[in-house]
C-alpha cells in the first residue's frame, strides 16, 4: 500500500459512490444527481458502447465499457488535482489490469460463440488467401489478437498519463527554480515556465479525456472482432 494505491481506492470509492446515489432510486422526472448520471452513462452508451456494437450487444457489455471508461478518467485526472499531482495510470498496475479485464472479455465472447479452436481459427486464418501465405499471416495475426492488443492497450494508457505528467513536473518545477531560488532576471523565465504550466494543464485535460474515450472505445472494437471473428 502506498499513495499511488491509496488514490486509486478512494477514486473507485468514489466513482462507484456517486453512480449508486445517482440511481439507487431512479424517477421518472430525475433529480439533479440522477440526471447527471443518467446523462454521462448515456453518452458512454450511445457514442461508444451502441455506436461499435450496435444496440442488443452495446447495451449488454455497457457496464464494463462504462466502468472501464469512468475508472479511467478519473484516475486520469488526479494528475492535475494539486497535491496529488499523478495518475495512478501513469504507473503500469491499472492499465494492465483494465486491459487484462478486457483482453479476457473479448476472448471469452469469441471463445463463447465459436468454441476455443474455432475462435483461433476465425481470428488467425484469413479466408481466401493462399496456402502458402498462411505461415506468413497466421503468426502476425496470433501475434496481433492475443499479444499486441493488450500490449498496446496498457502502454498507450501509462505511456500518455506518464508523459503528461513529468512535462507538468518539469513545468512547475522550473517555475519554482527561477523564481524563487534565482529570482532577479531569471523571474522572467520563471513566469514563462509558469504560463506554459498552465497551457499544457489544459492540454492535459483534452488528454485524459481522450485517453480514457480511447481505451473504452478499443475495449468495444476487440469485443465487436470477436463477435464477428468468423466474418473478417
């Protein structure tokens, strides 16, 4: 236990917290906190879950796309948050486990619906394509569904939070240097560090979002491939 897994409990406390207040007793005319939880999943649904998916299967794997979606970005952005000043995504355990929890999904729907061997075949074998080329294609598209997909979807994730946040830890922190430990002349590359601190903190902002939007969305296409494996 240290203060990166500290922060991630609390904000799973927080995020599970708030979605069973906002709908733990939903009316027909929502509240103030009920519409706002109806209206954040509802965008998860209709802009990832039900546009990759479609309607019958969007709404049948929305808890796990919403929870992957939700946990990301509010995980994502403690790393703006004063004192804080992190991602917990910006250290590889989340993202492996978010990705691992998706790279399980995927396999078990496949897995589901053409058996074991048939969900190799379908997502390995390329219909139409000469014998010989099989030896070729066969260990780059294993190699792409069962090793790269997870790989990329937990490196992109810690990657950018990680990036992120040694370029807001050198920002600042030469803000502090110039001016407070320089002063004199150096005040002035002090207040530029300082605005470029505050600039690349919205930058960051356009970031988490988008990351966390990318790892939901990623989650729905891997889950629609093995829905249609069979048909690629």
């Amino acid at each position: 236990m240290d203060r990166l897994m500290l922060i991630r409990l609390v904000v799973a406390v927080l995020v599970a917290l708030f979605f069973a207040l906002a709908l733990r007793n939903p009316k027909v005319i929502p509240g103030k906190l009920q519409n706002i939880g109806e209206s954040m999943l509802d965008w998860v649904r209709i802009n990832i879950s039900e546009e990759i998916l479609g309607k019958e299967e969007g709404r049948k794997y929305l808890p796990l796309i919403a929870s992957i979606f939700f946990a990301t970005i509010m995980l994502n952005i403690t790393s703006i948050i004063p004192v804080l000043n992190i991602s917990t995504n910006a250290r590889i355990g989340m993202p492996l486990v978010m990705a691992l929890v998706a790279y399980v999904t995927y396999c078990w729907v496949g897995i589901s619906k053409y058996g074991f061997f048939g969900y190799i075949k379908a997502t390995t074998v390329l219909p139409g394509v000469p014998l010989p080329i099989h030896f070729l294609l066969i260990p780059i598209e294993f190699a792409s569904t069962f090793i790269l997909q997870p790989f990329t979807l937990t490196v992109r994730l810690m990657a950018n939070m990680l990036s992120g946040h040694m370029m807001l830890a050198l920002f600042f922190g030469a803000t502090q240097y110039f001016i407070i430990e320089q002063s004199g002349i150096w005040t002035v590359a002090g207040v530029g560090s300082l605005l470029a601190a505050v600039g690349f903190t919205f930058f960051e902002l356009l970031v988490i979002a988008l990351q966390a939007y990318i790892f939901a969305l990623l989650t729905a296409v891997y889950i629609d491939k093995s829905i249609h494996a069979a048909s690629h």
